[in-house]
C-alpha cells in the first residue's frame, strides 16, 4: 500500500521514487487549470497515469489541501479505504480510524471531515481499476456525488468502465473532464528535453522518428531512450495494442540488457513488490551496478511500503514482458522465490501477501491452509471481507477438508457486507456435506431471510436450527434474536423477552458487546410494537449508554436514535425528537431492519407536519419508499405509504389520500395483512372525515379486539380513539365517552399525547364533551389536549442552527439548489428539505432568501 499527502507548505510524503530518476514534468497538463470537478486519466498499463497524478499532487495550488492515495487490493474492502481516508485528513491527529468499522459510519465520518475542511480539497486516487466489481466502488462513487468547487477529485485507471461509478451520469452533467491515451502521449518536444536529460547519443531526428514510430507511449520511450539509436520499424503501434508493445520491449530493449541487469529483472518479477528485508533475507544478490543503472532509467523504483518497510517493484508493463520472455529454467526459478516468498511474508504476520504469493506459486493447498489460519479474523474482527473473497476464489479449488468452514466464511462475509442474495446464491451454488456445516446453513439462511425483512422464513430456518443443532453460544444467541423478532412482528411479546433474555445471556457469556446492542434493538421493537413505551424509554437509555464511543456500534446507535425519536415525538418533546434525527438521519438508509428505518422517517415526516409543511413530509416519505424499492424491503414501502396517506388525510387531501391509498393496495379488503391492517385504520379515518360514522365504526370494531386481544396498547389506543368518534358521530354519546376515558387513560400510563393531538381535528368535540361530562374523574390529558390546541398556544422554538443546518445554509447563500446540496452534503434530497424547513421554523422565516437573509443579520454566515 502506498499513500501520500500534502498541503500547503508541506512536502510530499509516502510516495517516493529511485534517486537519479530522470523525468519530464508535463506541464501542459498539469498547469492547465480545469473547471470540472473530476478529472479522469484513463490509458493503458505505461502512459504515466501515475507520474502524472504524482506532479498534479504536487503543483496543487494554494489553498488546496491535496490527499492521494494509491488503491491497492485491500481497498476493496469499503472499510479499509474509508478508514485511511479519515485518517490521512486527520493528518495524523488521534488514534487510527478502525477498518473493522461499519462502512456506512466511517463514510458519515469520512463526509462530516470532508464538509468541515477549511481548505479545498483534492482527492487523488491512483489505480481505481483495483476497485473494478467491489463494495468499496460504491462509496467511491458516493463520494464522487459530493464533488464541487470544494473538492476536487483526480482518478487514475486503465478504464472507467464499472457501472457503479456512473461515470455517464457525471460526464452528462458536466462534471467531468478526461485525459486519455492521446493527451498522455509525449510530444517531440518532451522526448527530445528527456533525451538531452539523459545526456542519451541519440540525434534530433532519430528522436522525432522514434516518437511517430510508437505514438509517443511513455513507457517504450523510456525504455529506447536507455539505449543506443538502432534502425526503427517506421510502421507505427496502435495506442492499446498490447502485443506489439511486448515484442517491441522484448526485441529492443530487454536484448540490449547487460547479463547482470537482465538476471536482476528476472529475480525481481516474482512479485508485483519485494521489500529490500526480504531480499536479505532470501539471500538474493542484487548487483549495485545493474541496480543503480535501472533506477537511474526508472524501471525499477524504490518505494515505502504502508508496513514502513522499503522496497523494490518494476513497471508493470515490464514485468509482464520479462514474465513473457523467460526460459523454463527461469520459470521453475521464479517459483521457488515465489514460495519463498510467501513463507517470508507469512512469518511477518502478513498472510493476505502470503497467501497470493503462494498461489501464484502453483500451491493452492498451501494457499488455503494459510486463509484457514486467519479466515475467522478477516471476516469476523479485522473486517477485510471483500478480501477474503479475493482471496478465496484464488484458491480455487478448495481442498475438501477446507472447503465448509471457508465457504461458511464466504457467506458471513456476504451478508456482512449486505449483499443477501449473493449470499443466497452462495449457500445454493456450494452445498456442505457435513452435518455441522450444514447446521450453519441453516441459521445463515435465517439471518440472510431476517435481513432481507422476510422474518417468516427467517423464523423458520433459525427455529429448525434451534431444535436440531447446538453450536456456540454466538450462534445460539443469533438464532434466538432472530427468533425472537418473529414473535414480535407476531404479537408474541412474552415469548420474544425470554429469547431475548436468553440471547443477552449467551452473548454476556462470550463479553460479545455487538451481538448484545443488536439483542437491544430487537427489544426496544418489541417494546415499541406493545405499546409500552415507558419501559421502552427507560431501555433506550441504558442501550445507547453501553454502545457510547464504540466505533463498531454506529448502525446500532442509528437505529436506537430513530427508534427513540419516535418516542420523543409521541411524548410532544419535538426538540428532542428532532436532536435524535439530526444524528441518525443520514445512516437510516443503510440500516438492516426495516422497523428502524419506519421509525426515523414517519418521525421525521410528522415533525414537518407539525410545523405544517406536508410538502417536505411528502417528499421525505417518498424518499423513505424509494429506499424501500431499492432495498427490496415491501415492508418498509407500505409503511411509509401508508403514512404518506395518513399525512394527506390529516391534511384534508381526502380524495388523493384514498387514491394513493388504492395504489399503494391498502385497503381493508387488501390479501396481505400488514397491508390489511394499515388499511383498516386509514380507511376509517376516511369514512369518519366524509361523514359515514356507521362505515367507520364497522371497519373499527373488528380492530379494537385485535389489538386488545394482542395486547397492543398503542394501537388499542389508537383504535378506541377511532371507535370512539364514531359512536359520537352515530349519536351514542355514552359508549364514546366510555371509550374515550380508556384511550385517555393508556395515555397516561404509557405517556402517549401526539395520537390524541394530531387526531384533533375528528377529536375536538368529543373532548369537549368528554371534559363536562366527566368533570371528576376526567384524565387531566384532554385538557392539555385542548390547550395546546387553542388559538393562545405558541412553540417555543430553537435559535441555535445545528452544525448541519449551518452547512446548509451557507450553501444555500451560494445559490446551490436542494439536489446540489444534497450532492455535495452526501444526503438524500427529501433529507436536505427537512433540514431546510428546521432552518425556517428556528429562523421564524418561510422562504430560502429569508432564511439566507436572517442568517446573515444573525452573524451566522
């Protein structure tokens, strides 16, 4: 691994290069300011991408702080790329960011640093193509979705072809400018200063001659220019056509090589980079002669390992070649350093290096053995998943006493990485012959099925596993977590809190603090679900408390937020609610359970409501839905529509609240019963709105006994409320008052307020009579009810602009549109409106120039 970093008036550290290296600085593409944002140097292996992303790091101009960072087959995992990029912003400052972090959190972390830099930034990433087909692509690409005047990216590859980049997207922006095989080209003029450089015998003309004859490419120019004038074939070489570069090295160049230089190349291509300890240690001799004199032409080059270690690498394009051109003898030879090797790196506790060597060497036995070693650590601790897969496909095939535990890897590593139908597939393409192994199966298919949001099979999977097999006590406590949320969807509150119960037990016995937090999530949902929302704010805290400043915990904590926002908006503590969201937000979107996301996002949607902006509540509905579809929750899709009906019904959008409620197929009649559900209620609000009492109360009914008889205290609150505004509505004045006084009083043991409040617009004139009619005995809620819905009653509102609604709105001074803010904030559009709307309510303002205005007054930008 190779990285390097600079700002202004520091010097560039990490990458360095042969002293005696002669090279050209290519100012007419270094000097050339561009307006885009991203520049793109796309060629093949030998066109200088890299030298030429090195003099871009350097002549970066005042003000910009430059990070570059040379991608490497680790940085496939989205971890390991993210971390180093925290912690070469950090500059050094604090302990290193951990790889094993969850990715959507060191991005969050990554963003907030990007966005708090005083200096503009331009990222610098060299060899992109390592990261062709990985996770670690799609954050790259989210990063590029932030670019702008503030920062600038720089990317090198042999091409841009990976469609998670949407390079095509970028470019049809604008946004993008590229620098090709044509432009990376040397001209005349370049190959004639490095000819005169070089003190090379070589005349004007034969120089201009060799440049037509192989169009200027970089590397075979270096490569001629290190010897004597010879007669060139005038027929030219195509700009990507490796073959004739091949012969032309090979015919050229490697045949005019003295003996001691052309045994040094041999030696140093059995690996891409060989550390100068290890060649001392294998008792390799390396001429100093036939050293210096190819460093001193460049081909091969001195650089600083991320172990601190220095070491030696040739070209590429030079390696393959020398590979290409060398007898059997040779071969055989190579193989045995390889060997040696892998053994070296495997005794330096690096066995990633070891066990790609060791394959390389024909021994794929050997290869596995040694992933075997520290499988459990990459997948499980260290967080290297994509690299474990790497790996384990070059150890193709497994030996069959491997093959299960690897392959069981494989899978957790998948579903780490939430790709679950690759997982899926996984599991089908590779079936396990023990009985062990397949045990484990069966519990990854239940976490594969419960993070897909299929808790029905992932019950059943888990279950069958439970009955039949033992495992370890992580499994078991897995298996009872994923159990346990079945029976919570289900309504089985006592049965979920002694899985539960168990589970914490299981996970308290092997000090696992991650399989505890997810243990606490799964009981707060279920808590939530029962309506007994004291308990459930009293747990949140402990919860939150125990995962405080554990970098692994940022899902957990996510979701917990999102979940205790909901209950902050319940108790009318809209401050608060709106804190939670602040901090959660932005992570939501990645979380795997669908009850979390619901949560942050009809909270979010209901504070907007409540400051009577239904146009920022729709849009960040829509945005909640849309990460339903993508994600393949349905779960989560219907309820969020569901809310977008309830939001326009309570808006007074009677009649497209009932036709999205038909498009979005939730009715009473509907066949699913989640969707019958939601259905149920929100058709009843509508026949209570349009006057038909007798319709609404008969839809109700069946619902009240539902939810008492599932003994869910919320909704039985929500549904006698109904029930109750119905009977009033028919004229059985006795019976609503009756079932209003048991709504009222749920709400006082469970401190339930916004199900009355934001229903009081059906509720005003039973509450009226409720009060004096029960005088005595009245629940003292109505008349808070009543209260904060008089005329009289205003808010108190914040003053103080968070720190991301300071961001937004010094971007909006700059006239940015919300999609551009969003792009440059890494946030959804619908997020950046709700952030907005904030900013007007904190600001007393109603519109983007005001609120830039007041903040300008306010001395906040």
């Amino acid at each position: 691994m190779v990285r390097m970093e600079r700002t202004e008036g520091d010097a560039s550290a990490g990458l360095s290069t042969s002293e005696g290296v002669v090279s050209i600085v290519r100012t007419r593409l270094t000097d050339s300011a561009w307006r885009e944002p991203i520049l793109l140097i796309e060629a093949p292996a030998g066109y200088g991408k890299s030298t030429l992303a090195q003099q871009i790091f350097k002549s970066s101009p005042r003000g910009t702080k430059a990070i570059a960072l040379s991608l490497k087959a680790e940085h496939r995992n989205p971890g390991v790329l993210l971390a180093e990029l925290i912690d070469l912003l950090s500059r050094g400052k604090g302990k290193p960011t951990a790889a094993s972090s969850d990715p959507a959190d060191l991005f969050l972390r990554l963003t907030k640093k990007i966005e708090n830099s005083s200096q503009r930034l331009r990222l610098i990433f060299d060899d992109v193509h390592h990261l062709a087909g990985s996770p670690a692509m799609a954050y790259l690409s989210r990063l590029l979705g932030g670019a702008g005047p503030n920062l600038q990216f720089v990317m090198t590859s042999r091409e841009f072809r990976d469609p998670q980049l949407a390079i095509t997207d970028l470019s049809a922006k604008g946004m993008v400018r590229w620098i090709g095989p044509e432009a990376l080209a040397m001209t005349e003029g370049e190959a004639l200063d490095l000819a005169k450089m070089r003190a090379v015998r070589w005349q004007p003309e034969q120089v201009q001659t060799l440049v037509k004859t192989i169009q200027g490419w970089p590397v075979l120019l270096q490569l001629a220019l290190s010897g004597a004038p010879s007669a060139l074939d005038q027929s030219r070489l195509a700009m990507t056509d490796a073959a004739p570069v091949r012969r032309y090295i090979e015919d050229r160049f490697l045949s005019g090589l003295t003996r001691p230089q052309h045994q040094l190349l041999a030696v140093m291509s059995f690996d891409d980079a060989i550390p100068v300890e290890m060649l001392n240690t294998l008792d390799i001799v390396v001429p100093k002669d036939a050293l210096d004199s190819l460093e001193r032409l460049g081909i091969l080059q001195r650089l600083r390992m991320n172990t601190g270690q220095e070491a030696l690498s040739i070209h590429p394009v030079l390696r393959d070649s020398v590979l290409r051109s060398a007898s059997v003898e040779t071969l055989t030879q190579l193989n045995q350093l390889r060997r040696s090797g892998a053994h070296w790196w495997h005794e330096h506790n690096d066995v990633r290096r070891a066990v790609q060597l060791m394959v390389d060497a024909g021994d794929g036995l050997q290869a596995a053995e040694w992933l075997q070693e520290i499988s459990e650590r990459m997948v499980f601790q260290a967080g290297w998943h994509q690299t474990y897969l790497d790996l384990l496909e070059l150890c193709q095939p497994l030996p069959p006493h491997l093959k299960d535990h690897l392959e069981e890897l494989a899978v957790w590593a998948l579903i780490f990485q939430r790709r679950h139908v690759e997982a899926e597939q996984r599991l089908k393409r590779t079936r396990s012959v023990t009985e062990a192994a397949s045990g484990v199966v069966l519990l990854q298919r239940g976490v594969i099925a419960g993070m897909r949001d299929d808790h029905r099979s992932a019950a059943a999977f888990a279950g069958e596993w439970l009955r039949n097999h033992h495992g370890d006590d992580y499994q078991q406590g897995v298996a009872r977590v994923v159990v346990a949320f079945e029976q919570k969807c289900e309504c089985q509150f006592d049965e979920a809190s002694r899985n539960l119960s168990l589970a914490r037990g299981l996970f308290a016995n092997i000090r696992s603090d991650y399989g505890l937090a997810w243990a606490h999530v799964v009981s707060l949902l279920t808590l939530l679900k029962a309506g007994r929302h004291r308990q459930a704010r009293a747990e949140i805290f402990t919860s939150l408390k125990s995962i405080s400043g554990e970098d692994w915990a940022s899902s957990q904590r996510a979701m917990l937020l999102g979940i205790q926002a909901l209950l902050h908006y319940e108790r009318d503590e809209l401050a608060e609610a709106r804190a939670a969201l602040e901090d959660c937000l932005p992570l939501l979107p990645d979380q795997g359970l669908a009850d979390a996301v619901i949560c942050g996002y009809i909270t979010a949607a209901r504070l907007r409501c409540a400051e009577g902006d239904l146009g920022t509540a729709l849009d960040l509905l829509a945005e909640g839905e849309h990460i339903g579809a993508q994600r393949g929750f349905p779960r989560l899709s219907k309820a969020i529509a569901s809310e977008r009906v309830l939001s326009l019904l309570r808006a007074g959008a009677i009649d497209q609240a009932e036709s999205t409620a038909h498009l979005a197929d939730l009715r009473p009649d509907s066949n699913a019963p989640f969707a019958k559900d939601r259905g149920v209620r929100l058709f009843t609000r509508l026949a209570l709105l349009r006057g038909e009492a007798r319709q609404a109360a008969s839809l109700i009914a069946p619902m009240v006994a539902h939810a008492r008889n599932s003994a869910q205290q919320f909704k039985l609150c929500e549904c006698l409320l109904l029930k109750a505004v119905a009977n009033y509505d028919l004229g059985n004045t006795p019976r609503a008052l009756e079932q209003i006084h048991e709504a009222l009083k749920l709400g006082e043991l469970e401190g339930y307020f916004r199900v009355y409040y934001d229903e009081y617009t059906l509720l005003a004139p039973l509450l009226e009579t409720y009060q004096s009619e029960y005088r005595g005995r009245c629940s003292p809620l109505a008349q808070k009810i009543r209260e904060k819905a008089s005329p009289s009653h205003a808010e108190n509102t914040l003053d103080a602009l968070s720190e991301r609604e300071l961001q937004i709105i010094k971007l909006l001074s700059e006239g940015l549109s919300n999609a551009e803010i969003a792009n440059r904030c890494f946030l959804g559009e619908g997020t950046v409106k709700w952030y907005l709307h904030n900013i007007y309510g904190k600001l007393d303002v109603g519109s983007r120039m005001a609120a830039v205005h007041a903040a300008q007054r306010a001395g906040l930008i």
